[in-house]
C-alpha cells in the first residue's frame, strides 16, 4: 500500500446550500445553433454518478446536487477544501440526516457537487443545507515527493488498486485524454479547487480515444498536463482526475475534470479499467 501522511491531516466543517440553477439567453453550439437547455446547479433528479456523461440534451449539468456558500470567502473555502469522497450530512429540510458524498468542485459556477440517492433526493428542496467533512488537503505521498497531491479523500484514495513499479505508480483509469484536448479552464492558476473541460467538439478523435464513454466519477489520466500549481501544458507531465459535469454544447467545453494527483514528470502510468470510478471506491 502506498505510504501517505493521513494521519497528519486535519478534518474540518464546510456548509453551503442547495444552489438554484441560473437563468442565461441562448448557449450557441458549436454548430452556430442557439440553444436553452438544462445546465448547472439545484437538484438533477436522473442523473448520478455513474452515468453517461454524454447523450443527454444539456449543457454542463451537474449530476445528483449542487451547492454553494453565498459568502465569496466561505465558498472559497469549501472550493478548496472539499475533496472528492468526503462524507456531506443534509442538515436542514425534510431530506435532515441524508448522507451523501462529494464528487467535486466546478469552477467557474463555483459549485460544490454531492452525490445523494434518489430517496434522499425527493426530500430536497432549494436552499436546503449541506454539511461536508473536508478530509484531504495536505495528502503527501511519502516515497514520491515529486507527485502532487492537490485533493481527494484519503479514505477513498487508500481503497483505490494502486500499483507500484520502478519508482512508478500505476493509477487504473478509464482512459487517457491527450492536453490538445484540454480545453476551458486551461490557464488557471490554481490546480486545487474546480475543474477543467474536455473539448469535445472533434467527434471522431472523442470516439477513437474512447471518451465518448465517460461516465460522471470515472478516473482519467491527462497526458502532457501539469495541474500542480495551475493548469498548464507541460511535456511529460502527468495528472490523473475524474469526471464532474456533463459534455457541453459551447466551442472549447465538454465534461469537466477535477484533478487531485499531478507531477512534472512521467512517474504516473495508466492501466486502463473500465470499472474505474468513484462509486466503487467510496464506502457509505
């Protein structure tokens, strides 16, 4: 098993609430076609984690429920802090008491998305408060200081099949994406809080590279791209992330990325596992 500092880390509150979803004029596709369609935030009854992240009639929609602290501040905090597979409690509503987890935070909206079940769902409404565990931030990896660790649940991670060879990990991801693909989101400077997308405009490089079969919580690894103090192009670099919104309709949009494991050089490989994601790794 891969050595971490775990014990080390400190397990915090963040609380925000169900955030409603934004109303915006047309989204133009990148066909010229303008479009209203279903997009971020509130609560997405039929869609989950596990599911297709393509095929729908949407535009970055968010599976299961999304969240935010109105207080800029405070949800900077929650962006930063919570990682993918912390615990988070309904704490106000009829749905007080649901326990779900977090899959990830997207930029740019700012949302905090949380994987509820159906039943936990319907109890819900806008506004309704949620309180996450934050566990994660500060994870170092003992015997490879040059990996970056930039967010997920220790608990979680530690369950992942990890292999190790020739002063190499194996991370089991459900495909590799190559950085001319990385689209909105590049540039930023901060590689610890939110996402960026996959452009998926060129059908048929999507389909050869097998991302037309992403699925919301699966595990990919980004060739060429350093995400360990920002998101950038960098040759050999390598982060591994996994999937948190929808593919879009916009020029440079398509699923999200939040990424949590990153180095400068190529000391991350692939195995490629089509059951990588998430949901079989979290324990609730």
């Amino acid at each position: 098993m891969i050595k971490t500092n775990k014990d080390k880390l400190v397990i915090q509150s963040v609380q925000g609430k169900i955030h409603h979803p934004l109303g915006k004029n047309y989204r133009i596709s990148t066909d010229g076609e303008p479009r209203i369609l279903p997009a971020t935030g509130g609560i997405t009854y039929n869609v989950h984690v596990g599911d297709s992240a393509f095929g729908f009639e949407w535009d970055h929609v968010e599976p299961s429920v999304s969240i935010r602290n109105e207080t800029k501040a405070e949800n900077d905090a929650m962006m930063n802090l919570a990682c993918p597979g912390n615990t988070a409690k309904v704490v106000s509503g009829d749905a007080k008491g649901a326990i779900g987890y977090v899959l990830g935070g997207h930029g740019g909206i700012e949302h905090t998305i949380i994987e509820f079940s159906d039943e936990a769902m319907d109890k819900m409404a806008i506004e309704d408060k949620i309180l996450i565990k934050t566990h994660g931030q500060g994870l170092k990896l003992i015997d490879y200081p040059e990996i970056h660790m930039t967010g997920i649940d220790p608990k979680v991670f530690s369950r992942i099949q990890i292999e190790e060879k020739n002063g190499k990990i194996i991370f089991p991801v459900v495909c590799k994406v190559p950085a001319v693909l990385m689209g909105s989101g590049i540039g930023s400077a901060n590689g610890h809080s939110g996402d960026y997308d996959i452009m998926t405009q060129d059908k048929d490089t999507i389909k050869k590279l097998g991302i037309d079969k992403l699925k919301f919580g699966d595990f990919v690894l980004l060739e060429d791209c350093d995400n360990t103090f920002g998101r950038g192009y960098l040759k050999g670099a390598v982060t591994i992330g996994l999937v948190i919104h929808s593919d879009c309709i916009k020029a440079g949009h398509g699923p999200g990325v939040a990424t949590f494991m990153s180095c400068k050089k190529p000391l991350i490989e692939a195995k490629i596992d089509s059951s990588s994601n998430i949901k079989n790794y979290v324990n609730i």
